[in-house]
C-alpha cells in the first residue's frame, strides 16, 4: 500500500517501478549516487529506475532481426514459388506477412515526431 503522491502507480515516489537488486547494486559500487540520492531522492531513483525499452538494446535488435529475417524468408518464398510451382501468384499470406514485416520494421527504425526537438 503507497501512502506517497506518486501517479497511482504504487511505488512511492512517482516513477517507474525500481528493481531492488539494481538499486542495492547501484548504492554498493557507486558512493555519487548515495550523495545524489540523500540529496534529492527522486531524481537519483529516477537514475535506477528506467524504462526497459530506454536501457535494453537487445530488446530493439531482436525485434529488428525478427523482423529482418521475416522479410528475408518471405522474399525467398516468393523466389520459390515463382520459379517452381506452375501458378505465377503467391498466397496472400504470405504477401501479408511480408508487407507486415516491412511496415514494422518501417515504423520502428523511422524517428518518431516526439523526437525532432
């Protein structure tokens, strides 16, 4: 139970949940960060606390090369198809899941609007 004034979301000081072994890690090897957190505790869990998205890469190039390898076996199936079945037209999956494959990959590696400033 919070009795904080954080945004509802139970963690006590507004942010994003923080996992402990990082933040007891963060408290051992580093002295700054124990001045920075008695000093202003907020800004210096904000430290710890961030956004999987924001601090794994792995998590992006995974989903990148799912979807490149996505599009490389859909490009290959329709190279098959073509040259060896007798019907010129490929499935419309597969030409949906390349097409979804393409507009993903699009939509991830273009900068997003909030990002021009």
């Amino acid at each position: 139970m919070s009795t904080g004034t954080g945004t509802g979301t139970g963690t006590g000081y507004g942010g994003p949940p923080i996992d402990l072994s990082d933040l007891a890690l963060k408290i051992i090897t580093d002295p700054e960060f124990v001045t920075r957190l008695k000093s202003n505790p907020r800004e210096a869990l904000g430290e710890v606390a961030k956004k999987p998205l924001e601090s794994d890469v792995w998590i992006y190039r995974i989903v990148v090369i799912s979807l490149g390898l996505t599009i490389l076996t859909t490009a290959v199936g329709f190279i098959y198809i073509t040259l060896s079945a007798t019907s010129k037209e490929p499935p419309a999956g597969l030409v949906a899941l390349g097409s979804g494959a393409i507009g993903a990959l699009a939509g991830l590696l273009a900068p997003s609007p909030a990002s021009k400033s």
